[in-house]
C-alpha cells in the first residue's frame, strides 16, 4: 500500500499559473492533473492551478472549473499566494514583459522559452535575484533530456571541455527523412509541418536560430558567459539530397549540429550542418530526436539522446523544475570564470581532438560539388583523405577552403567533419583502408 505524507502546513497547497495554453502549457496543465498523487506525496502538499492566462479567452479549451481563464496580467498579479508560474508562451517578445513584471513581483518563473532566456536571461537573472526568486529553464534545451540538471548537478567536479549537440528536432528529422527515403527537402519539411514537428512559419528551425538560442543558454549556464560565434548560425535549407546520398558511401552523415569548444580562457560556438562520421555518437541520433555529447575533465565523454520537443517531453521538464524549485534543489546559472579557474587533466591526445577544431593549423572537410571538384580542390595544397568524383573528405585550413569556395565558379559545399578526431590523429586507417570510393 502507498504511504502519502500528512500535511500539516497551515497552507496545503503549492499554487501555481500558467502563461500560454497552447502545446506546451496545455502539457504541463495535464501532466499535473495526471500525476497529481505521486507530485504531492513527493512534496507533502498538492499542486493547485487557480489561473491560465490566454491570449484568447473566448476559445474553448479542456481546463477544469477550479481553473479560471484570463487574459490579463493583472489578475496573475493579483493573485493571493501565488508561488510560481509556469512561462509557455511562443516568443520572447510575449513573454518578456510578463515575466520582468512577475520577477518584479518576487514570483519566480519556470520557462520553455529558449528565445526569452538567449536575449534577455542576463537581465532577468539580476531581476530574480534582487527580488528574492528564481528564474529555472531546463526545457530550454533538448525538451525531456535533462542536460542543465545534468551538467550542474552530476557533473559538477568536472571541467567541461567540449559540448556537441543535435538540438533541433524539425531539422534532425527532414535529414532523417531524406536519407532513409530520398524525399526532397520542401516534401520532408511539408510532412513535418503536418505532424507538428515544423511551425507554419518553420525560419527560426532550419535557419539554426532555434539551435542557436539553444548553444547561448548552454554556454551561459556553463561557461557564466557568451561564446565567440565564428559565422551566424546556418540552417539546413541548402542540404541537397545528393549530399546525403553521397555521405552514406564516405560513412557519415550530415546533422545539424550546434557545438562549444573551450580553449584558452575562451569558448568559441558554431551551429552548423555537419558530416558525422558513423564512430561518432551522434552518428545515430535521429528523427526528431535530440542528442548531445559532452566531454568532461574527468568523467570523459558522455551522451545523452531523447525526446527533443512536444507537448509531454518538454512539459516533464518543467514539471521537475516545479519539483525542484519547491524542495529547493533547484541549480543556478554558472559564476563567470570557474570553469576556467583550475587544471583539468585530459590526456595528449584527447587535447589534440579539442585543439584542431578551434586551431588555424588545418581541420577534417567534407566537400561536395560536381565532377573535377577533386582536381579543383587539389590545387589549394590541401591533403585528400578520401575521394569519389564529386566529394571528398580533405584535411586542410578552413580560410583556404572558404577562399576556394569563393573563387568556385561550380557549386560547392563544404561541412566540417565530427569524428573520435584521436583515433583520426593517430591513425587515419580508418580512411586509409580505400581512398577511392566506389559510388
């Protein structure tokens, strides 16, 4: 028989609001209804929803009576012990000036919105923390795979060296769906709107800006500060088909990968497509699934995959943010510097793999173009790994390649190469094996 906790306390319920009804606050509100028993034996105290707040309040909706309806902040305000709110609106322009009046309010705020947290979570930080608050966030990231928590609270004796993540689902899943069955991008990208894994409106997806609030709040949250972006974040919109064929024969395959490197007192950020060869662990994420590998100082490389987005997965996020934020387990950002302020002790080796990647002496490329792009990129100087007659993969420096690319009249792209880069360093075999590839 399960045991529940007595309540005791004067006040017998935690009471929270909801900001936004559409997928991911209609989520967490049934997520709450549903494991309702098991939250508040975890807490002692039940969850009571008095409000939602809605941009529509006429729209019929699936909200019990105890529940009521507004589309005012006013009345959020208003209400009597409040103890948090629940932030699921779609953009940082609706959700700021809601959440900086509720800091201001000293209620603290738990939020899915990575845009919101990317532009303005510096200053709402400060705000949280002048009245006495908290600002949690963990479903800005990844949706159910709990990477912040992860970081901060298992990982904690541990530098974070590099972070390499597929953080948007929309765009892992049209590269899935070409690969595996040859649809073109404008069809894949049509089926993942009709499935709800693509918004009408799908830029901020496959243009990498979602990845690419995604990579500044991780940098934050580790680093306390900003990476040093080298380009814009770049989507996937000129990913051809014929790329990701070809990249099957060279055993990799092409992901949208957002990633953070620390070197030198510095973290340098790209959000990129990338060909991932098949030995490196986001080889295999796929669908709309995310993944991320993080090598730590001490703890070497760990992976973590799921559930990037949707109404459940990120509504479990929020829920055990609630949770923690209420039993006071909750993380805090990173103090700018710490992870800096001591040695860690990688081997020789795995520092080379993390020294190549941000380094002018020369990284691993996957280009593509049209017949004589071999004979082309020959003449840069750079060393032919492997070739077919309209890709190859080449080790050079990427300002020779950007300057090749330029002066090209044929269309060519280039992708920077994910691989266990020790085991490329000290023994291209891997490689090595045929030079030539048989298409």
């Amino acid at each position: 028989m399960s045991q529940h906790i007595r309540v005791t306390d004067e006040k017998k319920s935690f009471n929270i609001a909801i900001l936004g009804f559409g997928t991911v606050g209609e989520g967490v509100y049934w997520a709450l209804q549903k494991k309702s028993d098991k939250i508040s034996s975890i807490l002692g105290r039940e969850i009571n929803i008095p409000l939602v707040l809605v941009a529509n309040r006429t729209k019929k909706r699936n909200i019990k009576k105890q529940t009521n309806v507004t589309d005012q902040l006013a009345d959020v305000l208003k209400e009597r012990q409040l103890d948090a709110v629940i932030e699921a609106t779609p953009d940082a322009e609706t959700a700021y000036p809601y959440v900086k009046q509720l800091l201001e309010h000293g209620i603290s705020i738990i939020s899915a919105n990575k845009e919101l947290i990317a532009k303005h979570g510096e200053e709402l930080h400060v705000l949280a923390g002048d009245n006495h608050c908290h600002l949690l966030f963990e479903a800005t990231v990844a949706g159910g795979i709990p990477v912040l928590n992860t970081i901060r609270h298992t990982l904690k004796a541990n530098s974070i060296e590099r972070f390499e993540g597929i953080l948007n689902g929309t765009s892992n899943f049209i590269l899935s769906k070409m690969r595996e069955e040859g649809t073109s991008f404008s069809d894949a990208l049509g089926e993942a709107q009709e499935k709800g894994y693509a918004e009408l409106v799908p830029d901020k997806d496959i243009d990498g800006w979602d990845a690419y609030y995604k990579t500044m709040i991780v940098s934050r949250w580790i680093y306390g500060r900003a990476p040093i972006w080298k380009n814009s974040p770049r989507g996937i919109r000129n990913v051809s088909l014929s790329d990701i064929k070809i990249g099957e024969h060279f055993n990799g395959r092409i992901k949208h990968v957002a990633s953070l490197v620390k070197k030198d007192g510095e973290v340098h950020a790209a959000v990129q497509p990338c060909f991932v060869l098949n030995d490196h662990p986001l080889y295999g994420v796929e669908g709309v699934n995310n993944g991320i590998r993080i090598d730590g100082s001490i703890v070497g490389s760990i992976m973590l995959q799921g559930p990037g987005a949707g109404k459940y997965p990120t509504a479990s996020a929020m829920v055990e943010d609630m949770i923690n934020l209420f039993m006071s387990r909750h993380e805090n950002l990173s103090i700018e510097g710490i992870e800096f302020s001591t040695e860690g002790f990688l081997d020789q080796e795995k520092q080379k793999s993390i020294d190549q990647i941000t380094s002018g002496d020369g990284a691993y490329w996957f280009v593509t173009g049209e017949e004589g792009i071999v004979r082309s990129i020959s003449a840069l100087g750079v060393e032919i790994i492997q070739a077919a007659e309209t890709a190859c993969i080449v080790y050079g420096r990427e300002n020779q390649l950007s300057q090749w690319k330029e002066r090209s009249c044929a269309k060519v792209r280039v992708y920077p190469v994910l691989s266990d880069f020790r085991k490329l360093i000290s023994n291209r075999s891997f490689f090595e094996r045929e030079k030539t590839v048989s298409i």
